[in-house]
C-alpha cells in the first residue's frame, strides 16, 4: 500500500435531480503531492517526527538533497 499523505476520508456527492447520492473515498498518497508542498511541510513547527520522516524518505526516493542550515 503506498505511503499516504493525508488520511482517508469519505465525501458524499449529490446525486442530483432524482439519482441517489454516492460516496467515494479521497485521499493523497506521497506520490500525489508536489515537492514544493513536501518541503513546506517539512519545515512546519507542528509537524510530527512520524511524518516528517515519510516526508525524507518520499524526497530522498525522488532524488532530492536537502541541505540543512
């Protein structure tokens, strides 16, 4: 199962006039997101060391060298 980003949840779309509505489970795998996003996350205050560690081996899969200052 691949690395996910967010966490599952389900969202409800209207059927609209006279069809039943439906529910279709979102979610953003590692792969999903940008590396902008990833890096902004990464330098985050609240994020936890569980993620942040997903969040280097998702960057250092892509081939991405952070320098640390």
């Amino acid at each position: 199962m691949a690395v996910m980003f967010e966490k599952r949840h389900r969202v409800v779309e209207s059927g609209g006039w006279g069809k039943p509505a439906k529910s279709v489970l979102k979610f953003r795998s590692m792969a999903m997101v940008s590396k902008e996003e990833l890096i902004a996350t990464l330098n985050k205050d609240n994020t936890k060391p569980k993620k942040k560690a997903k969040i280097l081996n998702e960057l250092a899969k892509r081939g991405v060298k952070l320098i640390w200052s």
